[in-house]
C-alpha cells in the first residue's frame, strides 16, 4: 500500500472513532437525562368513566411509560405508552365513584436498554353519577330535602340557589344521608337544591354533575301579632293533634310514651318516633334536648345513667336514627312530668309557627286555619299549598274538607277516617 493510500486509511478509521465516541456521549448523556428526570403527574380532568393526566415534559425522552393501580396495597400495572411529544393521556373506561392511582415514567433507549426517570405519582377518582333531590317546604325557616341514594361515594355535597344568585354550599353529609333539612333559609324566598355525590381521590373531592332540584317558594313571614288563636283554640288544636298522632283517634286521648320504629308509619320514615306528637327524626331531638335542658343534666342521669343516650342526643343523625338500643330510656324520658310538659311545650310551638304559615295565604277562618295545620302536621306545607290549589273560595272549613275529598297526595289524601274525625271535632269544639 502506498503512502497516500494509507494516509486516507489512517484519517477514515480516526473519524469513525470520533464518530463513535462523539454518539456514544450523546446517547450516554440522554440516558443520563433521563435518569435523573423526576416526571411528576397530576389529575387534569375527571368524568363518570375517564380520567385525564398530564405530566411535565423530559426533553431527553423517546417517550412515556403509563401505569395505574387501583389500591396502594397492589402494584403497578402499565397500561398505554406515548410518544415524547406527549404530555398527556386519557384513561377511559373506567368505574364511577372509583379512586385510581397513576405514575408516568419517561424513557429512553441505549442501543438495546431502555434508561426510565423517576417519577410521582398522582391519586384522583372517577366521579359518581349523578342524584335527584326532591325539596319540600317545612316553614318560612325550613326546607326539606330528600335524595336517592348513590353506589360508590364517600358522602355527599348540599349546594342551594336563591332566585338570580349563585349556588352555595349548605353541608356536607356522610354517604348513608338521605335527607336533610335546611334551617337557613329566608322567608318569601325561591329556592333550587342540587345534591352533588363525591369519591375522595387523594386530597380532592371528585363531585357528581350538577342536577338542580324543582323550585320551591318558602311563606311569607307574619309578624307575631297576626296570631288570632286564643289559649282556648290552642288546646282544642293540641287536643286534636294528639289524638289522631297517638290517641286512638278519640278527642283529648293522647299517648305521651310513644314510641315508633322508623319505616313503620311510612316507607319514607327513615328514623325513629317518639311522644304524643309524633316528633319523627330531628322533631324528636330537638324534644330530647329541651326536656335535658328543661331537667338538667342531674335529673337526666336518673334515665339515662353513662350518659349514651345523650351522647347520640348531640352526636346522631337523627334524620336517619334507626336504633331502639335506648328505647326504654327514651320512652321513661318522654312520660316523666317534664317530659310531658315539654313534649306541649314543643306542640303549641308548633302550632303557632304553623298558624303564622297559613294565616300568610289568606287563610282567615279559625276552623279553616285548623283543618290546616291538621294538614301540615301530617303532611307538610306542601300539602297545605296542595289542598288550597283544590279549594274554593272562600277558604273556610267546608270547602277544605270538600277538596280533601279528591286529594290522594301522601298520607293527607290517604287518611279519610282522620280527617272527617277532625271536621266533625273542629266544628265541636273550635270556635
């Protein structure tokens, strides 16, 4: 070989080195990039059945790993890899009201090893379907909400609109919540309910759509003044109201010891019943503690010895307070002295709190006001608006109780005995 030849020999081999040494360094340091990348995942979007993530971009990358699990207590499960322009990926079909765990691994490949960053991984869930809320009015202060129940969740968000404002968090439930009543509410005020489902995935709450409820009008306000019952009329109603709840249907009977497990009166009745008015739920724990503070804590202890039943007093739901454990405490509480006097203490209450709603429709005649409030103890206010609807004018006694005649709505349609017994006693005794 001559001189020359060898020159070019010597000069190729020498730049094939270089070559090789210079793309070995590349892929050595986009290795190394890679390795040293924390690739950090976050939740951009949730529906029923999907999950959105994004991630933050590895330069070095020939593209991504994805993985998922579904407990901490199980491992990774790679599920979709991406390109290196990617940053982000959709995982569907998937489980409502179901908490998911993601990481993503960028990676890059050296001759024939692949080199993965690290990572951080992102907790999100999936939401849960959406739930109808249906409102009933209670008073010109109360609004009773009651929903169906959800599969999956892990409690449940109250949100209300007032007419032309925005949606306002009222609670937060635990997810056996069912019902629950607003004590917040304005008189003379249009209301709408949205009850929104919620999964927990990590530190977020994962909220069903937005299913806005009916809208309801709570009464008007009546100052106090506007109460025209006398002491006398408020016996007669209390008389009455005791004995279609408890008495037997017989006027002035009534049965102070009640006691009445829920879903007995009605499927609808998710807690328990107590007392000569049927106080049912949040009614008969509002009884419980004013008789408590009516007797004070010593005299209390005499029924109600470890103080349990008071502790579920102030701790239960009692919108959905099922257990007959303190039965026997509750009924002993209710038929002592003071528990009969608070039990008419908390009924004239409620008659005059019902009155002031009645007599806010233009409702005048004290036999019509009367029939009424037979109305609303049984079946709500809106039972009350239900039967006006039917009514002719003027509003007195015989035409309430000729509308009652073709109303079928709740208990009130249903219970004929009752409310031609209370006719027949308010025309007896109510004048």
């Amino acid at each position: 070989m001559n001189k020359s030849k060898k020159a070019i020999t010597g000069l190729m081999l020498m730049l094939a080195l270089t070559m090789a040494v210079f793309i070995s360094a590349i892929s050595v340091s986009a290795a190394s990039g890679v390795r040293r990348t924390n690739v950090k995942a976050t939740i951009a979007g949730s529906s029923n059945t999907a999950l959105k993530i994004q991630w933050n971009k590895c330069s070095e990358a020939d593209g991504y790993v994805i993985y998922r699990r579904e407990s901490m207590r199980v491992a990774y499960k790679r599920i979709a890899t991406v390109g290196s322009s990617a940053t982000t990926y959709t995982d569907s079909k998937l489980v409502a009201g179901k908490p998911y765990q993601y990481a993503v691994k960028a990676y890059s490949r050296q001759n024939s090893k692949y080199v993965y960053s690290k990572y951080t991984a992102a907790t999100g869930a999936t939401r849960p379907y959406a739930t109808t809320v249906t409102p009933t009015v209670l008073s010109s202060s109360q609004v009773k909400l009651t929903w169906k129940p959800v599969a999956r969740l892990d409690g449940y968000r109250i949100y209300r609109r007032a007419s032309g404002g925005k949606w306002t968090l009222v609670a937060d439930v635990n997810k056996k919540t069912t019902a629950y009543i607003d004590k917040k509410v304005s008189a003379g005020t249009k209301y709408i309910y949205t009850v929104r489902a919620y999964k927990r995935g990590g530190r977020e709450k994962y909220a069903a759509a937005v299913r806005p409820s009916r809208s309801v009008i709570t009464p008007k306000a009546t100052n106090i003044s506007q109460i025209w019952f006398t002491s006398s009329q408020k016996v007669v109603m209390k008389n009455i109201l005791y004995a279609v709840e408890t008495g037997g249907q017989v006027y002035g009977n009534q049965d102070y010891a009640d006691f009445t497990r829920a879903y007995t009166n009605s499927s609808a009745e998710h807690a328990i019943t107590i007392g000569a008015g049927q106080w049912y739920a949040t009614e008969a724990q509002q009884l419980l503690k004013l008789i408590h503070t009516t007797m004070g804590d010593a005299q209390w202890k005499r029924y109600d010895r470890d103080n349990k039943l008071w502790t579920d007093v102030q701790k239960a739901n009692w919108s959905t307070y099922k257990s007959t454990t303190y039965k026997n405490r509750i009924v002993n509480i209710i038929k002592s002295d003071i528990g009969k006097k608070c039990q008419d203490v908390l009924m004239y209450r409620q008659i005059a709190e019902m009155e002031k709603e009645i007599r806010a429709l233009g409702v005048t005649d004290v036999q019509a006001v009367g029939m009424l409030i037979n109305i609303e103890h049984q079946g709500g206010y809106g039972a009350v608006t239900r039967v006006l609807r039917k009514t002719r004018k003027p509003y007195n006694l015989k035409n309430i109780y000729n509308a009652l005649a073709s109303d079928t709505g709740n208990q009130v349609g249903t219970y004929k005995t009752r409310q031609a017994k209370v006719y027949r006693w308010l025309n007896t005794y109510m004048k």
